[in-house]
C-alpha cells in the first residue's frame, strides 16, 4: 500500500502574532535604547524570522497511513494499527478508532480540510468493515 498523508488545514496565528510583536521590540531596541549591547538589540531578528517560518511553513502532515499503520506527526507522534481495529467512534469533533489491544486513537476534525477528512473517513471504513467479518 502506498503512503497516503493527510495535511493540517489550520495555521497557528500565534506565531504570526509573536513575530509581529518582536517586530516591535526589536524596532524599538534601536532606536529607543542605546544603552544595551549589540546581542541585546539583534536578538528579535532571529525570533522574528523564527516565527515567520513556523506561520507559513506550519501545514505540515498530521495524519499519515503507511503500511495499514495511521501516525501522527510531530515531537509526540502517535500511531495505531489498522489491523486490529475494531470499531469507529464518530462525533461532531472528529472519530475515535478502538481497538482491543491498543489506545484510543483520535482522529480531528477540525485540522482537516473537509475533503481530506471524508477521504480519510472512506479509507477507515474499509479497514472497520474488514475487522467486522
């Protein structure tokens, strides 16, 4: 089976905000404080490009099927086999996969793209309905 990945559809304009405030801080380092040393007004530079790289480089994977296995994404990855999926859990928020052996899994809705979510959806129903019989 090939890989299949599913993007987050949310950026978090927290880091915009970040930036924008270091923005600030390091415009009035120069020219309201003479004082400080140079480390001390260069350091917003960095954090800004810092946080304008995580804003608009933040649709990564968050969702990724490879090898009847669904993984999150990130420092704190999950992951979940297919194979021994029981059964889907659906709610407004989302789906829970159950499974005898294993955690829970869940599944956001909201981090999808509606597309994405109803493919991801097809693709689990296919493996909830083999684990059926």
């Amino acid at each position: 089976m090939s890989v299949v990945q599913f993007k987050n559809s949310k950026k978090k304009k927290a880091n915009l905000i970040a930036a924008v405030l270091w923005i600030i801080y390091s415009i009035t380092m120069f020219y309201y404080d003479s004082k400080n040393s140079l480390w001390y007004k260069y350091l917003g530079i960095p954090l800004v490009i810092f946080y304008l790289l995580a804003y608009f480089l933040d649709k990564g994977i968050i969702y990724q099927i490879d090898n009847n296995i669904i993984k999150t994404k990130g420092v704190f990855s999950k992951s979940f086999d297919l194979n021994e999926l029981k059964r889907i859990n659906r709610n407004q928020h989302g789906m829970r996969l159950i499974s005898e052996k294993q955690n829970d899994f869940r599944i956001e809705k909201s981090f999808l793209t509606i597309e994405d979510y109803n493919a991801l959806e097809s693709i689990l129903k296919t493996y909830e309905k083999a684990t059926e019989k």
